[in-house]
C-alpha cells in the first residue's frame, strides 16, 4: 500500500507552525507534517467528540484520511480550495524532487511524474520553472577535492548510484521538459567530475547544479570554472539528502503520543495475526492502525515566489512512503 503524506501550504498553518531549527535541515518538514497531520485529526476528534471536551481522545486515521484505489491520502488531500491566486506568469516555481535510500530506481518514472502532477495540482497550475533532482547517496564534499573541508562525514546512508542509473532517470525529466511541464531542470550535490560527465552525456543540460557547503568554506575553482562555461549556475542549499528516513516516518503514522494513529504498535514475533477485518490482532485485541513495514520513496519540496514582490506565496511538501503487510 502506498501512503501521500502531505504538509498543505506551510506558510497558511502562520504562527502555528513550530519554526524549526537550523541544526536539523530536514525539520521544517517534519515539523510541518506533524502540524498538518494534527490538525486534521484535531477537527475529526471535535466532530466526534459529543462532551466537547478540551482534549478529545485521538480518532481512528479512517476519519481524517482518505482511502484510494493505489493507497491512503494522509492527510485528505483537498484539491478543490486553495492553489495560486495569480496568473501562471506572475510566479516563480521551484521543485526538488528527493529519490530517497532504499527505493528502487526503477520506479523513478512513476515517482517523478506523480510528484510533479500532485503539486501542479495543489498550485492549480499548469506547469513548474524548476525540478531539481537529489539522487541518494551523492554528497557534494566528498565528490570535490576540498582544500577548506572542515570536518569528516558520518555514516553513509546509501552508496552512490552510477552515473548510467542517473541519467537513465534523467531522461525521465527530458520527457516533462519536452511536453511543456518543467521549463528548466537542475541537478544537487554534483562536483566537477560527476557534472561534467553528466553534461556530455545528456540531451536537456541541468540548469542549475545545487551544493550544499557544510563542510566546505568556498566552491572549488574547477567546479566554478566548469558551471560558469557550460552555463549551469551554482546554488546552495541546506537539505538533507535523506529528508525522511524510515524511522521518522514511523514515529510520526505511529500509535505513540506523538504519531497520527495510521500505523500500529509494532507486535511481538509470533503475537501478530489479521483479525476479521484485515486489521491487526495483538493477543486478540484489534490496534488502530495499519500493520506492516514501511519504506520512504520520494519526497517532493514546492516553493512558488510572486515575481515582482519576490514574496513567497505557496511553500509546502509531498511525499510518499511503501507499506508492506
């Protein structure tokens, strides 16, 4: 089964959204999931709640969420309100697209199209200026030879794939910039040998190559030299590769005070069995939630800017996540 998690507009939920800190670049997207996923169930638990009590006790996922043939819409999604108040040509539209660990490159065309279509969607609009790809397990710093690296990495959280393994998904990204979708494409982490390659080899060239410089006080001057002569403009940025690992993903559908309620307690070996209605049995009793192993695919991250006033009107995410059972 396949699990939408979405945070709707982040910047509507105004001060309500706890601001998060700088030292976790992954924050503002738990933070603003949590925010959404609460208040949603928030609004289910009052409609229930017949003694109007000031903490009503948490409702079942089944009243805030929404079943599909493909998966389960945490929360509903609402394409109906909301979506851009201007003309398509008055904003600035940003996407990065996050493959993440563990997910098969295979699926990578269904993944991107459908996190494309689910935020044109949300925006109301027919198509984005920018999708930058994060591919796992590619780190800019350790892809330069950096004279002014400050400090040594943790654990790897994946291998990086093979150049072939990415351009094979980026032939995905031609196609949507050949149908009118995308009008720009960019690449995240890429240093001086891995762009080259990767310019000489494709058809649509990235736009624009995204660094993050954690470790690094200044770009290298091959890698300036090369964007600079091959027009591809160097950004930077602060995120995660692994936006959502599994465990997060778990804690925040979990069954424990902090979760929505959508996935349940995890069982002891051998006490785990189906009760009548496909839900899951502890020692007979029925848990709330879904049962099973999950696996994060995607994460999408949307950014409109209105041009003229350079404001940021629509800022939120999208993500998907394999449950198992």
């Amino acid at each position: 089964m396949k699990l939408i998690l979405s945070t709707s507009n982040v910047l509507a939920a105004g001060s309500s959204l706890h601001r998060p800190s700088k030292s976790k670049s992954n924050a503002e997207l738990i933070s603003s999931l949590r925010t959404n996923f609460e208040a949603h169930y928030t609004v289910a638990a009052n409609g229930h709640d017949a003694n109007g009590t000031s903490e009503p006790t948490k409702p079942s996922y089944k009243t805030w969420t929404r079943q599909r043939d493909d998966g389960l819409e945490v929360p509903a999604l609402d394409f109906e309100s909301g979506g851009l108040q201007e003309e398509r040509e008055q904003y600035d539209i940003t996407l990065k697209l996050f493959y993440l660990p563990g997910a098969s490159s295979a699926d990578r065309e269904t993944q991107t199209r459908e996190a494309v279509d689910l935020v044109l969607r949300e925006l109301h609009m027919p198509s984005v200026d920018l999708l930058i790809v994060s591919f796992p397990g590619i780190y800019f710093d350790e892809e330069e030879d950096c004279p002014d690296k400050l400090s040594t990495r943790g654990p790897v959280e994946a291998e990086p794939e093979l150049i072939d393994t990415q351009i094979s998904t980026w032939k995905v990204l031609e196609s949507l910039h050949d149908q009118g979708l995308v009008k720009k494409l960019g690449i995240a982490e890429f240093g001086h040998d891995r762009l080259q390659t990767f310019l000489e080899k494709t058809t649509v060239r990235p736009s624009v190559d995204q660094i993050n410089l954690r470790d690094c006080c200044s770009v290298p001057k091959a890698l300036m030299a090369l964007a600079k002569s091959r027009n591809v403009e160097l950004l930077v940025h602060n995120d995660c590769s692994n936006v959502l690992p599994r465990g997060t993903v778990r804690e925040l559908l979990g069954s424990g005070p902090q979760g929505a309620g959508v996935l349940a307690v995890a069982s002891r070996a051998g006490d785990k069995r189906k009760g009548l209605h496909g839900e899951e049995r502890t020692n007979g009793v029925a848990e709330a939630g879904l049962g099973g192993e999950v696996q994060p695919q995607w994460v999408v991250k949307y950014t409109a800017v209105v041009k003229n006033r350079g404001v940021v009107e629509s800022k939120g995410y999208f993500a998907v996540a394999e449950l198992s059972r």
